[in-house]
C-alpha cells in the first residue's frame, strides 16, 4: 500500500504496520480517523477538527477528556513509583482503590482482583466462579451460562460465554460446557419503550430450563450484562433481572453482572445493580474505572467467595492467577482520582439528572427516516435503523461518517447507533449531539 503523507497540521504517520482492532483495516486506510489531542468533551483530529465526543471515547471517559485531576494523580504517581512487582508484594494505592472500589458496591461485595482490561475482568470472573465451587467442594459445577447478543470482552471465556456470532465464528470451538439463554430484545413488543420494556421477563425463565437440563450440581454461573451495550443498548425488561437472581439463588448459581459500560455511572448509579436493586455475586468492571486514562479492569466479589478460597496452609497461593500488571501504580492512581472526580462533582447523580433531557430528545427522532427504535437510560442511549437489504451495518456506519463529517462522534453496533457520553455532557451539547444526529437520519 502507498505510503501517505500530508500537509494538515499533523501529517498522518505511516499507516503500513498497525493492525487496527475490531476495525475494517482497508477503508480505515482510505479514510483515516486519528485524534490527536482531546480535553472535555472535545477531541481534536488529525487534520485539526474538533469534535464533541458523543461516545465517551469508548464508553470509558465518564470524567470528560484529561480530566485534571486524573492527570495530576497519574503524573505525581509517575514521579514516585512507576511500577511494583505484583505478585507476592504490592503497593499501598492498589489496596486503596480496592477499598473505595468496595465502599461505592452494592453491600458484601468487598473484595476485589485487578486486571487490565474487561476482557481480562470477564475471564477472571468466570475462572473465580469456577474455582469458588471447587474449593467449596462442589467441583462438578463447571458450565457456564451466558446469553444471546451478550459482549464480554474477547478472551476466550469472554468469546464462548458473548452471544455475538461474528466475534465466535473464527476460533474454533471455544471453551466447552456454555449455553447461552435467549436476548430479551424484542421490536413487535418493546420498541419505543421508555426506560425499562413491560415485556419479556418471562425469558429468564429459559435460565431455569437450562439448569434443569443440566442439574444445578453441574453448573457454575450465568454471565449477563444487566443493559447489553455493544450488541446495541438493550434494556433489560421490568422484572427479568429479579427472575435471574431468584434463580441463581434456588440452584446455588453464581450470577456475574458484566459492568464493564455499566459501571461508574453511566446509569445515574455506580452500578447498574444499584440501578437496578438486584445484587449480583460478582460484577466486572473496566473502562469508567479510570475514566479511560490508564487502561484496568478488576472484578468485585462477595466476601465470603473470597473467604472460600483462604484455607490450607498459609504459604500457598490461594488462587493461581493474577498479571504482570494487576493494580498497576498508574492505573491505581488514575482510578482513585477518577473516583475523587465522580464523587465530589456529583457526577453518577448529574447523569440521572440528565436521563429525562437526553430520553426526550433521543425520542424526538421518532419518525426520522429507517428509525425503528430508541431506548435510553442514564446517560446511555441507543437508536435504531431499519438495515439496508442484505447490507447490515452499512446505514449506521453512513450516520457515523456524516456526524463525524459534521462535528458528533458517536458509535454504531450493528444497525444501531449508541450515545455514551461523557457524565460531564450539558443540556446544550446533549441538543448539538443529537441535532447532528437528526440531520445526519434525514440525509438518509
Ligand atoms: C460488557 C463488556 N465486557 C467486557 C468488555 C471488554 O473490555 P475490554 O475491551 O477492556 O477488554 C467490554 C468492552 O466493550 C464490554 O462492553
């Protein structure tokens, strides 16, 4: 391919080398999307555009871009200690943000294990469940129950227990003993629901089939994310949640909730359980946990899970894993001054004082060409595109380019284009996002 250089303000590197993740690599070389700088709610590009970020850079800036008091933490932590071995030592900032971690959880989940990204929370979250009935005694509960349309990362656990078929169908067999329950998403019942649907929480009832078909002794635990955010925003309906966690309860079941876009946030709550008032065993959390600065993941536990593993002697390692980089000092720092950042400017709060502005304007586009639905909740919003004829994805990704071309960065999964801004967003640039957007669905 043809080296390509410029005369804009920041020339573009040579492209040749970087293999760009999740990424259509050839049309992305034609037409490439680099920023280059960002600060609040703006980024600016490589040929020096500016544009407001609709999407949080990837749902993880809930602080805003270069948030100053991140900055300043990373940086001063940088000056004193850039790295401590992780294995069999530590460092202080690590146990601090573990504590905070567990103060802002739903109660008696107090424990918490670091990794690197969500990915690597997801499949550490499946190995801790797995592991937890081991110990306990009950080694024969090895299967594990996702869904449908569910994302949890890319890892192998995380690929055999998502739901997403393009991300599975190139690796060969996966993890073995997973069954996924139905999604709940359902237009000819639920479309244009405001906030939760009515229907579907009979679905979790496919949860109790499932173990029925199995034998409780033989399963683990069930995966979901309470809202499905990369398959493209879905609610879940009044009452399913519950189901879920009743089940769970009357098999023994661990019941994981995937916190991943729903942390920090982005429901109006630190988590979508609180939102939600149903308590999960095990959350996972990434991206918001540091606001996107420096990349962690980790996953919360109940305390007594934890307890189950401290037995034997003393000298050995309870639980055989851990990474290079869990609870890394920047990482650690950037956390706890996220968390600063949230908390003193109110932040989880200001997102569900925005819900009602952001749900009546994302519902404003009802009736803009090929809209077929719009669901939103805290400062999460998705609509969606009747897809063009045997080419799906291509009308989302066209809204993509023109809001992109007009100034709005926004995200598309499918045929449906999700809004995840930052929690810092005012009433004035939720009009500018989703003006954009309408001139960008009347184009159509
Ligand atoms: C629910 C959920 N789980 C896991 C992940 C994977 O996180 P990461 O990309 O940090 O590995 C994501 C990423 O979007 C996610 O949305």
């Amino acid at each position: 391919m043809a080296k390509r250089q410029s005369d804009l303000p920041n020339p573009l590197p040579d492209m040749d080398a970087y293999w760009v993740p999740f990424t259509a690599n050839r049309a992305f070389r034609k037409d490439p999307k680099l920023i280059v700088e960002a600060e609040g709610m703006y980024c600016t590009t490589h040929d020096g555009r500016r544009l407001l970020d609709g999407i949080a850079g990837l749902w993880c800036c809930n602080a805003g871009h270069r948030h100053p008091k991140i900055v300043a933490a990373v940086k001063e932590q940088l000056d004193r200690l850039d790295y401590s071995l992780a294995f069999q030592m530590s460092h202080p900032r690590a146990f601090e943000l573990a504590s905070r971690l567990a103060a802002i959880s739903p109660e008696g989940l107090g424990r918490v294990f670091f990794t690197n990204s969500g990915s690597e929370a997801v499949d550490t979250a499946l190995k801790i469940a797995l592991a937890y009935h081991r110990v306990r005694g009950e080694g024969t509960r090895t299967r594990l129950i996702g869904r449908e349309r569910g994302y949890h990362g890319v890892g192998f656990g995380g690929i055999s227990v998502g739901g997403i078929s393009p991300n599975r169908r190139m690796f060969g067999a996966l993890i073995p003993g997973v069954d996924h329950m139905p999604h709940t998403h359902n237009l000819e019942h639920n479309a244009f629901s405001r906030g939760q649907p009515e229907w579907g929480a009979h679905l979790a009832e496919e949860l109790e089939r499932i173990v029925e078909l199995h034998d409780p002794s033989n399963v683990a635990a069930v995966i979901v994310e309470p809202i499905a955010g990369s398959a493209g925003v879905l609610l879940p309906p009044k009452g399913y949640l519950e189901k879920l966690r009743e089940i769970c309860d009357r098999h023994g079941l661990l019941l994981i909730f995937d916190e991943v876009i729903t942390g920090f946030g982005r429901t109006g709550a630190a988590f979508a359980a609180e939102r939600f008032g149903v308590k999960p065993d095990i959350i996972t959390v990434a991206k918001g946990l540091t606001s996107g600065t420096v990349p962690m993941g980790g996953v919360i536990l109940r305390d007594d899970i934890f307890e189950a593993f401290m037995t034997g002697p003393e000298e050995t390692i309870e639980f055989p894993h851990g990474y290079t980089y869990s609870g890394h000092p920047l990482a650690a720092a950037a956390g706890c001054a996220a968390l600063d950042a949230y908390l003193e400017e109110g932040l989880f709060e200001r997102a569900r004082e925005l819900e009602p502005y952001l749900e009546e304007r994302l519902h404003g586009l009802r009736g803009k060409p090929h809209v077929i639905d719009i669901r939103s909740i805290g400062l999460l919003g998705a609509v969606e595109l009747e897809p063009v004829e045997g080419r799906p994805t291509l009308r989302a990704m066209e809204v993509f380019r023109r809001c992109y071309r007009d100034g709005v960065i926004v995200r598309t999964t499918g045929d449906t284009v999700a809004l995840t801004p930052p929690l810092i967003i005012s009433r004035e640039q939720i009009d500018t996002i989703v003006d954009t957007l309408a001139s960008a669905l009347d184009e159509a």
